[in-house]
C-alpha cells in the first residue's frame, strides 16, 4: 500500500536537524558550538517554511492516524517560532552557565517534534507518543544546568508527576479502547455519537481520565502544584518554552480531543472543567500577587492564562475553538518577551529574578524598559496589545456561547492581575538600585529575540483580524 | 440616518500628538542633550496646536453642514472581524465630539505651552512631554473613536498616561504609591466599563445586530427595551455597568478617591489630567450614549443621586483643606458631581456645557496654584501663604476670575453652566426640588471654600519665612500668557449658553442634533429667574462668611471647627476616614487572601507529607509495641526504613510529591465512583 508521507514533514525535518547537531556537536570544538544554534535555528526556520507551503492541505497518513490539516499547520508555526525565539534567547544563557549546548538544543528540537505529533494526532496512541516525546525532552531539559540543586529537584519533580499523570492518560486511552474498540479518534467520536447518552461506564471512566492526564499538563488547578517548582528551578529560557509551547501542545490535545471529538459527551465533562477553568484562574492570579521573584510570578501568571485558555474550551465549537487558537498565538510572544527580558537581566552565574533586581531597569535601559511594559501589560489584558484583543476574544466567546459568568469573572481577574504586574513596571521606571542589564552587544541574539516578541505583541493586538480568520479557519479544518 | 461625509484629516487631529510623543519618547533623551530643552518642547508643542486647527477646521467644516447631517467620519482600518462582530479603527465627529476635541487641543495646548516654563528646571523634560503628548492622544482617541470599543482603548490609555504622570516625580515613594492607587482603583471602573460593553454586544448580538458602533447601537437601541437579564432590564444593567466605569475615570462615589492623592503629580499635569480633559470622561461617556441613558430612568436616577451626593460630599472636605492643590481636587471632584447631576436629570447639552466652562476655569486655577507654588518654592500649605497679591499681580488676577467663575457669580462662565444644570434638576422630568436644594447648599460651600482659599492665598500679611519672601516673584510670560487667555475664556464661555431668560443657548443649540430638542419646559420664565437669584444668595452668603472669617477676621473660623465638639470637623478634614476603611477592607483583604493562598501553595505538600510521616511513625510506633515480642527485628527495621525514607525525601523535597501524588489519585479515584455511582 502506498504510504502519504507528506504529513511528516514538518516534524521529519525538525527531527533531521536535531539528529545533524548531536551528530556535528561531536566533531565542533568548543568555542565552534555556537553555530549549532544557527543550525537549529535554519532547521526550524525551514520546517516553518514548509509548514507555510502546506497551508490548506488536507491529508491522512497511516490510516489517518496523522493528519495534516490547517489546525495541525497552525499549531507547528506556534511551536516553532516558539522554539526558534527559545533558542535565540538561550545562545548567552548557554554561555554564562555551562549547560552542554549540543544537547540543549538537540533536546528542544525533539520536543517540538513531539509537539508537532501532538498537534496532528488523531489518533489517541500517537497522541501519547508525541506527549511523550516531547516531554522527555523536557524533563532533561529542566535539570540540564547540573551544579544547580533547584535545578535537578525540579527535574525530578517534573519527571514523577508527568509520569504521574500519563499514567491517567494511559489508563484512560486503555479504557476507551477497551469500551470502543479503537483509540482513532474519529472512530471514537462515531462511536460516541451512535450510542448518544447510552455510554459505557469505560468510555467515561476513560474521558475524565484523559481529562485529568491533560488537565495536569497544563497545570488546571488542582493539578497546578508542581508548575511553580519546575518552572522556577528550570533554566530560565525552559520555562518559557514550557510555559508556551508545551501549554500550546496540550491544549492542541483539548481542541482537538475535546473541543472537537469529545463534543458529544460534553455534557460529561463541561461541568467540571467549567469550575476548573474559573479556580485556576483565580488561584493563579491571586498567589502570583504574593511572589517576590517574578519568573516565579511568571509561573503563578502562566497558571492564571491556562485558566484563561480554559474558558475557550468551556465555550466549545467555532468561538470557543478559534478564541482559545488564537489567544494560544497572542499569548507566545508576550510571554516569551517577558521571559527573554528576565534573561537579559542575567549577570554571570547570578540568576536575577527578583522583583527588586528589576529596579531601575527602565532608567538604564529604556529598551528593555519599554518591552518588559509592553509585556506586562499585553499579560494583564491592556488595549490594544495582543492580550487585550485575545481576552477579547475568548470572554467575547463564552458570552455567546452562554457562559457570561465566565467572561465576568475572566474580567474580574484580569483585573487583579493588574496588581502584580504593574509591579514590575513601578520596579523599572520609580526605583532605583536594582542589577545592570546585559547590554545589547553582549547578548544580540537576546535583543533579536526581544524586538520580535515586541512586533507579535504589539501587531496581534493592533492589527488582529488576518490572524484571527487564519485561527478560524484552522479550527475549522478539524475533522 | 444619512450616510455620514468621509474625509481623510481627522486621523491627524487624533495622529498628530502620538508622532510627538514617538518622537519625543524614541530620541527625546539625545535631542534634549544636544540641542537642548527648546527643541523638545517645539516637538511636543507643534502637534497639538496642528491638532487643533485641524480641530477648528472640523468646526467650521461642521457648522457648513446642515444641522442634522453633521458628522464626519474617518475610517482607517477593520481593526476586528469576527463572525457577527465588525469593528473599525474609525474616527469620528459630531457636534458633541467637536467640543470635547476642542476642549482637549485647545485648553490642552495652553497647558502644554504652560508646562514649558513650570517644567524648566526638570532634567526628565523629555519624559514629561512624552507623556503628556501620549495622554493627549489617548484622549482624543477617546472623544473621537466611532465605537465603544476604541473608546475603552482611549479609556485605558489614558488611565496609563495618568498613571506615569502622577508619579513622574518617582524619587519620592508616596508619588508612585498614588500613582499606584490611581491605576488599581482606575481598573475596578473599568471593569464595570467592558461589562457594560459586553452587554450591550451580547444583547444586539442575540438579534442579529451585535455591534459596538454608536451609530449603529443608536439605531438598533429600540432592540434592547423590554429585554431583560439577572433580573433587570438590559438597559438599565449596561447603563449601570458604564456608570461604574464613569465612577472610576471622573472620581465619583466610591471611586473618587484616588483623585486627590493624583495630586502628586507636576501641576500641569493635574491642570489637563485631572481637572480639564480625562476627568470629564465619565461626563461625555453618558452623554455619548444618552439614547442608552434616557431609556433606563432608573440609571438616570442613581446618576443624579451620586452625581449630587459627591458634589456635596467633596465640598464639605474642601472646606477643611490646607493644601492649595488639595482644596482644588476636591472642588474637581464636586463639580464633576454637578455634571453629573446634569446628566443624570437627562440635561446632557447642560453637563457638557458645565464640562467646557469648568475645563477653562478650573485649567486656570490649577495652573495659578502651580504658579504660586513655583513662587513660593514647592510649597503648597495655605497656612504658610497670603499676600501674594502685590508680588504676584497676574496670577492673582487670573486666580481671582476663576474663582468668580467657580463661585457661579453672575455673568461669569460658571454661573451660566451651573445655573442651568440647578434648573434642569429643578424643573426637568427627571428632577426635583429636593435635587436642586442639595445642588444649591453645595454652591454656597463652593463659594465658601473657593474664596477661604483666594482670601488665604493672596490677601492679609504674609507667613511664609523670611527666605520664601524675599524670592517671591510673577511667573514667567510664558506661564502668565495661558493664564489670562483661560481667564479670558472663564469668563466668556459662558456666554454661548444663555439662559433661556436671556435670549436662550447657541450651545445647546449646537448641541441639538445629538440630544434632540431639550424637552418644552412647562414652567414660565419668572421661576427660573426666580431661582437664579436664590442660588446666587446662596453663593453670596458663602462668599460673605469666607470674607468675614479669612479677611476681616471677624469671625473665628474656630466657631465652626468646635461645632458639635469638633467632631464634624475632624470628619471633613479626614475625609471621612474613607481613605483608611479601604485600606482595611480592599487592599489588606486581597493581600491576606493572596499571602494565605500561597501559604497553603507552599505547606500543603509538606503538611501531608510530614502528616503522612507521622502517621506511619504512630502506625509502626503502635505495631512495635504490639508485636514487641514477636517479631521486633523486622518491625524496627520498618520503622526505621520509614524513618530515614521519609527524613532522607523530606530534604530533596522530592518526597512529598508521594503523598501528594497519593492524595490526587485517591481524589480521582473517588470522583470517578461517585460520578458513576450517580450517572447510574
């Protein structure tokens, strides 16, 4: 039988370039590693150019367990800009600690890899292949700067409670497997809508199971325990990426899982995650106003934003499905700015991550100053930034979907999270004795980085409609 | 409705100050270090004076239409398209528009070139002009937008604009903490603000015309009678949800409070921020939306009662006030109670007219307090003042007209507009007497505390030291030149709005297309002329009692304090203690809710950990006594293994996530039956 391949692409191309750097990181010497960043960089800026090329196409391959839709397309350019911006803003992290840069971005190229499966699975195996792939990367990654303690105790953490947590989704595949008879997703759903409220037990035993591995990995309350800890011990350009990209894979599981293929029973687990989506919010926002380190603040702020997501998933089919895409695009570079930001503040060995490491960053380097702002205040929903427009779009969603009380309580808490992020800019621009940020000659990729962040934020939120339609028709490509 | 005339300049009126305040904000630091403070300025300057012929060439453009068909629209792009929701960045402009963009360029522009004499001395001159170019912008984005949801980002923009220039002075921490205060209490209004936005979408959205447009929501405004949700109409929530927003923007009950701690800020600052332009937004929001306003009386009711309530509210604490600027804020607070007064007895043309009049006026007083302040070395405590009417002939002049105008003495700008927010309360179908009392005692403390601060300021001896005294001097032209002309204007914007006694109002007039006709009065003319004067009494006998206390010296202002042991006065000179209830309720109940959660977020895995510790440890402690002498060896080693298991986990920490993990799936686990239990 012939084999369409054309659904690996992407993801074969990414995987290419992380075998060709730990294959030259073997042969470079020491002071050569550098180039290996602007081989992966080329690697993923190609994987994204194909992926453009492909836009549209509507292909299966191995018995439709992987597709090539739009919805896949869309979610591969979030992970590779992701992974690309990661990259350009970890090249002076790698420098000044002395994580093994071969296998560090070896290692992000797997896991995007493992992302982009995700995103095109429609299969429930394939899915957990991906999720797998990608979060072993992962979990290296977290503990990857070795003299560090916290480092190796997330890691660690991270590793056990993902474990954890596929184990549900393991289960929980075996279940519907077990009641349907197939872990395709399309079958299940024909299954689902066939036997309409006359389910097995299993299949829903199975669901929630699915649901509570999913909810873990995005960090819903109660499964958030975990995400300060790792994403505070991680290398600081890590957590961005987990905080973006892995957030981005497994939501690209709950649109297309849940949102699409599991609408039938939504009966089944809309309730739940309807409270869940309104706790994490709240909690996020409310223990990131008590942190004095802002990567942890960040890490509180993500919790929060999945709560956000959350309503998009809650409000279900075409609004809910583009709103939640669309925030997932608006929210990458804004958290990415604000983590490449916290980098440029790293001085030697030092991790400066406190708030009042911030003071008086706006006065000595206004450029900063002003992205680390415009960051901010994209993160608390201020118009007419991209998290402003995203909000927009999400609480705009659950209104017509019926669920005014989430768009109230959305609002409510965008407005306390006003509270701990003007934090920061106060800290930047009215006091002073705060630490030296790296200036741009010392870190240009840092600034690259840093000055694309700010075009995404900036363009998303004044200029959002083609890439709102872009997310509505990717959405709807879902089959 | 006709199809409104497209042009291609309004963009610039609204462009124009953000290009000086990109250019300022970009190059300013380098520009101000190499060709010094003159050319920062000339690029802050040039924009708003463009913005404001542009402005005036809108007018005229205007006035050549026909009455019903003025407005001019500028579309520049489709900012939002989704499903059923269309959204331009679309500048337009009405008759209501054209005054506010007026106010806001003109008065604006004074203030600006104000700033260039009062900001000299500061070495962050770029900074300042920066920002305030960016308010400006934000600010007419706000009066121009063609829809609401352009109008919240103004809204927000300028709450930001404010923010930064209220503590633009960020050396001292108490500038920053009412900078602070300001943006938190700024963004619970404006939460109330997007829900009303929200429903007001949601409600057309459900049939079939969801739209934010003010042209459109006009038209399909009839579609939202009689709907109903939580138990309310439609209407009535949204117009209540808005007026939040306006409580928190134009620093009324029990939003107000941030106002008065704004006053940190460079005076210029509060002269445009603060008194003219953003606190009036509130103000043009309901009158921009008056169709939605006029068809929930319910609203209009609570905005007339709150409107009146602050007005006397903030009056009684300016009276007690020893800080010039202070005084002002809270006369700000009260007049903007007056406008809303106006607006809430559905006399819109009225509170925009007191909106323009009081811009000029209060823009004045503000900026003679600064001027005095500049004289006097930073100092603001009345007590430490008086005299300066000889040292200082313009200020006190310019000083002593505005409050003239404030105090509503006739002829002057301030007795028109008020006067005719006072009868509108009294006669409109939406007033009552009991309204127009209450807005008249308020008037007669007005005159009180306006002339208390006149007399303190510029007559009687001098008490500041001998140092301030001899270095006591008039301001430079540059200061002076603003004050006269919004004196000037002070004086003669009144007279576009005639009283109907006196030959009736080309303002509201000018206004008609946007409002419609103010409804027939039924009552002749003799009970407005008739109510004039006793306001006017009022006002005199306010004025008499500030001039016996505070000139002659007849009267001990201690007769007064000592009323009521004290008790009333140490209420008004603490403003009421409400300061201090919000401490204690709002900000030490979020952060103790914060810390507490966070508390938990860090224990809780510890707690079941050390929990689950103790437990084994009771469990085997128990075991061994029991089993002591059977098979103790291998109990003991148990023990010991939970010991040193739970001790050596408890150091990495990575232990506790065990019991946690135990915890969570024990959880599920029951979820999942008692979910299955009560399916079957």
């Amino acid at each position: 039988m012939e084999t369409n391949l054309t659904p690996l692409l992407p993801a074969a191309e990414v995987t290419l370039t992380a075998l060709t750097v730990l294959l030259l990181d073997l042969f470079l010497r020491e002071e050569e590693k550098g180039f290996l960043a602007w081989i992966s960089v080329t690697g993923l800026a190609l994987a994204a150019g194909m992926a453009f090329f492909l836009w549209g196409s509507q292909e299966g391959a191995f018995r439709n367990t992987l597709l090539l839709d739009d919805f896949a397309l869309f979610f591969t350019e979030i992970f590779l800009g992701t992974a690309l911006l990661t990259i350009l803003s970890s090249i002076h992290y790698l420098r000044e600690t002395n994580i093994r840069s071969g296998e560090y971005y070896a290692l992000i190229l797997f896991s995007t890899t493992g992302m982009i499966l995700m995103a095109a699975a429609n299969d429930l195996i394939l899915f957990f292949l991906g999720l797998e792939t990608m979060s072993v990367g992962v979990y290296i990654l977290t503990g990857m700067w070795r003299e560090r303690v916290e480092a190796s105790e997330a890691a660690m953490k991270y590793f056990l409670i993902g474990a954890f947590a596929t184990g549900f989704l393991l289960y929980g595949i075996a279940l519907i497997f077990g009641a349907t008879g197939s872990t395709n997703l399309t079958r299940i759903s024909f299954f689902l809508s066939l036997s309409f409220h006359q389910w097995p037990l299993l299949v829903i035993a199975g669901v929630y199971l699915v649901f509570i591995g999913l909810a873990f990995k995005i960090g819903a309350f109660p499964f958030h325990f975990w995400v300060p800890d790792v994403y505070e011990g991680a290398p600081t350009p890590i957590t961005g990426f987990m905080s973006v990209a892995v957030k981005a894979a497994a939501f690209a599981g709950w649109a297309r899982i849940f949102v699409h293929q599991f609408s039938v029973v939504e009966h089944e687990w809309g309730v739940p995650l309807h409270a869940l989506a309104i706790l994490t919010m709240t909690v996020g926002n409310l223990l990131a106003i008590a942190q004095s380190s802002v990567k942890r603040m960040l890490a509180y702020s993500s919790i929060a934003h999945a709560g956000y997501l959350l309503i998009g998933v809650v409000a279900g089919k075409e609004p809910g499905g583009s709103a939640l895409l669309f925030y997932l695009l608006a929210y990458a570079p804004m958290t990415l700015g604000a983590f490449a930001v916290l980098l440029a503040l790293k001085d030697g060995e030092k991790d400066n991550e406190s708030y009042d490491d911030f003071a008086g960053v706006g006065l000595k380097r206004p450029f900063l100053g002003m992205a680390m702002s415009i960051f901010m205040l994209s993160l608390a929903g201020f118009p007419p930034l991209s998290g402003f427009t995203g909000k927009f779009y999400l609480f705009r969603s659950a209104i017509v979907s019926g669920y005014t009380d989430l768009a109230i309580i959305g609002a409510l808490n965008s407005l306390l999270s006003v509270i701990y992020y003007l934090r920061v800019i106060v800290k930047m621009y009215m006091e002073q004795g705060g630490v030296e940020a790296q200036p741009f000659a010392k870190a240009p990729c840092l600034y690259v980085a840093i000055v694309i962040a700010v075009l995404g934020t900036v363009g998303l939120g004044l200029l959002p409609a083609r890439a709102l339609s872009l997310s509505g028709v990717s959405y709807l490509s879902l089959r | 409705m006709d199809q409104p005339i497209q042009t291609d300049y309004l963009r610039w009126i609204v462009l124009l100050p953000l290009l000086g305040a990109a250019t300022n904000g970009l190059l300013g630091a380098q520009l101000q270090k190499r060709f010094g403070k003159g050319l920062i300025s000339t690029i802050a300057i040039a924009p708003v004076l463009g913005s404001f012929l542009l402005s005036v060439r809108a007018l005229f453009d205007l006035v050549a239409l026909q009455p019903e068909q003025r407005f001019l629209i500028d579309r520049l792009y489709t900012w939002i398209t989704t499903g059923s929701l269309n959204v331009d960045v679309a500048f337009w402009i009405d008759p209501l528009s054209a005054v506010m963009i007026l106010v806001v360029t003109g008065i604006g522009g004074l203030i600006h070139i104000y700033s260039i004499g009062y900001m000299h001395d500061d070495n962050s001159y770029w900074r300042f002009f920066t920002f305030l170019n960016l308010f400006t912008f934000a600010m007419l984005l706000l009066v121009t937008g063609d829809n609401l949801l352009l109008v919240f980002v103004g809204w927000e923009g300028v709450g930001l604009c404010s923010y930064a220039l209220i503590g633009f002075w960020y050396q001292d921490h108490v500038n920053t903490t009412a900078g602070n205060k300001a943006f938190i209490v700024n963004r619970v209004g404006d939460f109330g603000f997007i829900l009303g936005i929200f429903l007001i979408f949601w409600t057309l959205d459900h049939q079939g015309h969801g739209t934010v447009s003010f042209r459109e929501i006009q038209k399909f405004a009839s579609l939202l009678k009689n709907q109903e949700i939580w138990g309310g109409g439609v209407a009535t929530l949204a117009t209540l949800f808005l007026f939040v927003g306006a409580t928190g923007k134009s620093a009324q009950i029990p939003l107000y409070v941030w106002l008065p701690d704004a006053m940190q800020g460079p005076t210029p600052v509060s002269a445009l921020i603060h008194a003219a332009t953003m606190v009036t937004a509130g103000v043009y929001m309901i009158a921009r939306l008056h169709f939605l306003y006029s068809m929930a009386p319910l609203t209009l009711e609570v905005v007339a009662v709150i409107g009146v309530a602050t007005a006397l509210f903030a009056a009684t604490i300016a009276l007690t006030q020893n800080d010039i600027k202070r005084v002002l804020a809270y006369s700000t607070i009260s007049q903007l109670g007056y406008m809303f007064l106006g607006a809430g007895v559905a006399a819109y043309g009225a509170a925009i007219f007191h909106l323009m009049t009081h811009a000029f006026f209060k823009a004045c007083l503000f900026l003679g307090s600064g001027s005095v302040i500049h004289a006097m070395g930073g100092e603001q405590d009345m007590g430490k003042m008086g005299g300066l009417r000889s040292a200082m002939p313009y200020t006190f002049w310019t000083f002593a007209i505005s409050v003239l105008a404030i105090a509503g003495t006739p002829l002057t700008g301030g007795f028109f507009s008020k006067d005719e927010i006072l009868w509108q309360a009294f006669s409109s179908a939406h007033g009552s007497p009991l309204l127009w009392s209450l807005g008249v005692v308020g008037a007669g403390l007005t005159a009180f505390y306006m002339f208390r601060q006149l007399f303190l300021v510029f007559f009687g001896n001098s008490r500041a030291d001998h140092h301030t005294q001899e270095h006591l001097h008039e301001s430079p032209k540059v200061m002076t030149v603003p004050l006269v002309i919004l004196a000037i204007g002070s004086i003669a914007a009144g007279w576009i709005g005639l009283p109907e006694v006196f030959g009736g109002s080309q303002f509201a007039e000018w206004l008609e297309p946007v409002f419609g006709k103010p409804h027939e009065m039924a009552a002749s003319e003799g009970p407005e002329l008739l109510l004039m004067i006793c306001s006017v009494a009022v006002a005199a006998v306010g004025f008499f009692i500030a001039y016996l206390m505070y000139y002659r010296g007849a009267l001990a202002p201690e007769r007064f304090s000592s009323l009521a042991g004290g008790a009333l006065y140490r209420l008004f000179y603490n403003k009421y203690y409400v300061d201090e209830i919000y401490q204690a309720i709002f900000v030490r109940g979020t952060l103790l809710l914060a810390r507490t959660g966070a508390w938990i977020d860090q224990h809780i895995i510890d707690f079941i950990v050390d929990g689950s510790a103790k437990t084994t440890a009771y469990i085997s402690w128990f075991n061994g006594l029991f089993d002591n002498y059977v098979i103790d060896g291998i109990v003991n080693a148990l023990a010991n293994i939970t010991f040193w298991a739970g001790g050596k986990f408890r150091k990495v920490q990575t232990g506790n996530i065990n019991s946690y993990l135990y915890v969570i799936l024990g959880a599920v686990v029951l979820a999942i039956i008692v979910r299955l239990r009560y399916s079957s």
